[in-house]
C-alpha cells in the first residue's frame, strides 16, 4: 500500500498543471509563435494621391502589425496645408530618393516666372503655378467662380465684336482652357481650372492677377 501511494503522488504533482515544464507564473503570458515565417517585401516607397478639393491634411494613421500577431493603429496630428497636385509619400528611408530629393531641390531653387498662354490684340494672358495675371487696359466689371467645370468668369468693358476664341493649354498648368466671347458693351473671358478652387484676385497697373486656393 504504501509503494502505491509513493507511485500516485508523483503522477499527481506532474499533470496537475498544463504544461510541467514551465513555471506556472508564466504559462498564460507567453505569446503564440509559429515556425512559418511570411515573407513580406520591405517598404520602399508608396504615394498617395488625394482629390482636388483637399487644401489641408489634419492626420495620418498607420496600422501595422506587432509581434505577437496583434494589430494597432498610430495616429499623427498634423493640420498643414498642401498642394493636392502633388502626392504624399510614406517612406522609411527619405535620404535613399535621389530622384525625390532632386525635385525638392528644384523647387526650392527655381524660382517660376510668369509666361504667357494666351493672347489677343486688347488682352493677354499669364501663368505662374497657381496664378493667372490678365494684362489688359480694359475696366473689370464683375468676376465669379462656377462649378462643373470649376472656371472663373470675368466680364471687361469693351465695345469689340471678334467672335469667340478658345484656346487649350497644355499640362502641367491648372488652368485648362482660355474662352472669349463677345457681348454688348464687354467680353467675357473663361477660364477653365483642373480641379476645386476658391481665388483671391490683386489688382496691379493694367492687370488682374487671380491666385488659386
């Protein structure tokens, strides 16, 4: 009797616990491993690219994947301003893009100019970026922002009749199309734009420049 009660206690003691063979504080917390390894490509280089009526980028969120398997997320506030022609990078190593770190050496250096789209006898027109300089002696009368298409309108007091004028400009430029048409007393001038824009218009010595927001 007593060789079997020495035999039944240490089989006791050896399957009390789930797993004998490590301490019992530590058995819950160990994470689940696997001995499959997914091959994932590194991250090199991904652009976003956002709608034309975005002017501000308020946060960006990444979720990734930890460890043990999990998912969670990581939140940046930003609020900053940007260009929605341009796209969002997310990359790990900004230094390793030469042909991005030239682009941004071009536009801190190059300062742009004003050329010229589109002309007529009493009338030229100018581009810079987000700018558009009308050049003309004429008065304007009245100026407003129309949708589908986004374009603004302009109306400058003149006796004329030359018909219509249209003329396509090419990209890059935000402005797509210049239209001049002829009424009692004013022409009207159309200018037709790539995207969602409010303006802001300065007026100089023989011109109106509009400058796009």
């Amino acid at each position: 009797m007593i060789k079997l009660l020495l035999l039944i206690i240490p089989l006791a003691l050896l399957f009390g616990r789930s797993n004998p063979f490590f301490p019992v504080d530590s058995v819950e917390s160990m994470p689940l491993t696997s001995n499959q390894v997914k091959k994932i490509p590194p991250l090199k280089r991904v652009t976003i690219t956002l709608p034309s009526n975005a002017r501000t980028i308020e946060s960006v969120t990444v979720e990734y994947t930890k460890l043990d398997g999990s998912v969670a997320k990581k939140k940046l506030e930003l609020h900053n301003s940007i260009d929605w022609h341009l796209p969002l990078f997310i990359s790990q190593n900004y230094a390793s893009s030469p042909e991005l770190n030239k682009v941004v050496k071009e536009k801190k250096y190059i300062k742009p100019l004003f050329h010229k789209i589109a002309s007529l006898p009493f009338v030229k027109f100018y581009a810079d970026g987000k700018k558009i300089k009308i050049v003309t002696k004429d008065k304007l009368l009245r100026n407003f922002l129309l949708v589908k298409p986004h374009r603004i309108v302009c109306d400058f007091k003149r006796e004329t009749d030359i018909g219509s004028y249209s003329k396509k400009i090419p990209k890059p430029s935000l402005f797509k199309r210049i239209r001049v048409g002829t009424h009692k007393g004013y022409y009207r001038v159309v200018i037709n734009l790539d995207g969602y824009y409010q303006y802001k218009l300065k007026k100089e010595q023989n011109a109106y420049i509009f400058k796009l927001r």
